[in-house]
C-alpha cells in the first residue's frame, strides 16, 4: 500500500480497523466552528497519536470522553481513532502499562484491566461507543465492568469502593468512577439492572454523607483511619459533583432518592461559589489561599454545574458560576492547546499539601478541556 493509500485508507477507518497500531487519523482536516483554537489543537493532538498509544486507564479514557462527542459536532474523524483504540485493546494480553497502583487483573468483554479504580472509567467511553455507533462489543465492556465494581473491588468499613486492592482510604475520584459505571451497567444490562443501580444508589449516599461538609459545602480529600481528612481539594468537589450528576443524568427523576441529591447538588454547588474567585478560579485548597490556583478544577465545575443547570437541576442563576469557570479555563490555555496551571497531582499529595502546578499537553486533563468545550457550547 502506498503512503496515499494509506492515508485515504485513514480517513474511511478501513486501515485502523485492520491495524489498530496505526493512527485513526493523522490531522483534523476540520473542526467545528464551536471550537476555540485553543480546544481544536487538543483534538487535534489527540488525534495524531497512534490510538493503541492511549491506555485504559483514566489517563487515557477521560481524553477519549472528551473526544467522542465532538464526533457529532464536525469532527467525524474521532469514530474511527476511537474503535481501533477498542479494536487494539480488546486484542491484547496484557493490561496497557498505567502510573496507578498494581491491582488484580481483571478482564470485561475481553479487555485485560484491573481493580484499581482508575480502569472503571473505559465504562464512559464504551456507553458512547454504543450510543453513538451501536457497538456491541463496548456494550460487553461495560456491562463486564460494572460487576467487577459491584463484585470484585476491595471496600473500607463503610463499604465504599477502594481506589486500589491496597488501599487504606477512600476519595471521591474512586466515588465518581464507580457510580457512573455501574449505572451505565444498569442502563445497558437489564437482568442485573436493579443491583448495579442499588449499589450506586448505596455508594453515592455513603459518599455524599462522608465527604460533604454540610456546614462550608466542600468536599473533604480523603477519608482514612475512620475519619475525614484535613483539606478540601479542588478537584475533591469536582468528583463529587461529577458523582451526582453522573447519577441524575442516569436515574429515573421519579426514584425516591432522586430530591435528596438535588439537594446535595445545591448545597456542594453554593458552597463551591462561596469559594470561587472573581477570575473565576479555585485554589487548589478550595479554603485555603496560600495555595495556587489550578486550571483542572475549574473545567470540572463548569461542566458540571452549566450541565445541571440545563437539566433543569439547578437554577438559571448558577449559569454565571459555570461560564466564569470556563472563561478562566480559557484564560489558561494557549492557542496550541497547552493548559496552564494544571494541578497534575491526585489526593494524597493534595491531603499532604504537595502543591505544584504545571502546563498539561496530554492526557486526561485535555479531556476535561474537552468535554467542558462540548458542554459550554450546548
């Protein structure tokens, strides 16, 4: 095959289909008028790499979340980049090499993951491979999935889902992660509907109840020795609040517990207010401002509260919280993709005050970039 071939091969997904080693696509030929030039380079970034390069861990599919719906909005190319990402991994033995703790390995719908928490979020991926494109073989991941969380993953006393088979604490990341998946299981796997759903429904109460300070509307880091933490991490409260809106967005608006965490979601997002600046940025402490202001954050919660506010969740007065967030987003990344002041670092160095910022070209920060973009402009 020749190299014009190929590339023409490219962009039909035939070549990607046959070898997933190959890129999906090299460039962006297009994208949407909706995108900043900013958000475009890191779509177009993306796509460049080879999709086997994208592991299963959340470093690689929180960026693959945040790529897929621009595939409806002028940028087809990401359906055949994302289904040779599937295609590479449901032909591999090993589970693709990932900075997380080392768990037991696990397999869901014939992709090699573990019981570290970070794998759970291929679930996201795989409902939008089959909401968008029908595939089956996403649909057996993430039904797969949510039994490994519901049955294999280690719990603490409260029996919360563990961020590792190791783990002494439990964070809401881990909170997020497992309640998403396990209500796209229940969404997607009718005979075991009603347990996925009841233990999401136990998982997100537990957390809430843990981690919710009721009196300052933040979420505490982390929760070890049967009690909470000292520090309210930014992105601590953007789990939580993804947690609640993963659930919402699932969740019959006539169950039972579906007013409660409403009122959950109104008390995090208040408490969140309180504490943004007028830049529209958050501490990486949210309480505290001797610590840096980090870019992460703020994607988290203008995603989520400009998303709750059209679902009719809250009202129409958050809106302002949710664009002042993105505008400081914006305000932080370059014409060619680059995320300043990006907290790179995750809970425990976050409850140890370890606060250091960098540039972000990569990764799972660039899918939060990504699909706040996708949000901000519904």
């Amino acid at each position: 095959m020749t190299r014009r071939q190929a590339l023409a091969a490219l962009g039909t997904g035939v070549l990607a289909a046959k070898n997933p080693q190959v890129p999906a696509q090299s460039t962006v030929t297009r994208t949407p008028e909706s995108l900043t030039p900013g958000v475009a380079a890191i779509l177009r970034r993306l796509l460049a790499e080879p999709p086997s390069t994208i592991n299963t861990d959340w470093f690689g599919t929180m960026a693959l979340v945040g790529a897929l719906p621009w595939c409806r909005r002028g940028a087809p190319e990401v359906e055949p980049f994302a289904l040779a990402w599937l295609t590479h991994h449901l032909q591999t033995t090993d589970v693709a090499p990932y900075s997380g703790n080392r768990s037991r390995t696990v397999r869901a719908g014939g992709i090699p993951l573990t019981t570290y928490a970070g794998h759970f979020g291929i679930s996201q991926v795989c409902e939008q491979l089959v909401a968008l494109f029908g595939d089956q073989r996403a649909r057996k991941v993430a039904e797969d999935v949510a039994g490994i969380v519901l049955h294999r993953t280690a719990r603490n006393r409260l029996g919360l889902v563990a961020h590792d088979d190791t783990a002494d604490f439990a964070i809401p990341d881990v909170t997020f992660l497992a309640v998403s998946s396990l209500m796209i299981g229940a969404a997607l796997d009718a005979q075991n509907a009603t347990a996925y759903r009841e233990q999401a429904l136990y998982q997100l109460r537990t957390a809430i109840d843990t981690f919710l300070m009721k009196d300052t509307g933040l979420a505490k880091t982390v929760y070890s020795s049967d009690s909470v933490g000292r520090t309210s991490w930014t992105r601590a409260s953007g789990w939580l609040l993804w947690a609640i809106t993963a659930m919402l967005r699932r969740l019959d608006a006539g169950h039972p517990a579906f007013i409660g965490f409403k009122s959950d979601l109104r008390t995090l997002v208040d408490g969140l207010a309180r504490v943004q600046k007028p830049n529209g940025g958050f501490h990486v402490l949210l309480d505290d401002a001797s610590t840096p202001l980090d870019a992460s954050g703020p994607a988290m919660f203008a995603l989520g509260v400009h998303e709750s506010v059209r679902q009719g969740w809250l009202p129409d007065r958050y809106l302002a919280m949710a664009r002042k967030a993105w505008e400081f987003v914006s305000a932080n990344l370059t014409d060619d993709g680059v995320l300043h002041n990006t907290y790179y670092l995750w809970a425990l160095p976050a409850e140890n005050r370890e606060m250091r910022v960098r540039d972000e070209v990569s990764g799972w920060a660039m899918g939060f970039v990504l699909a706040a973009a996708n949000e901000m402009t519904l």
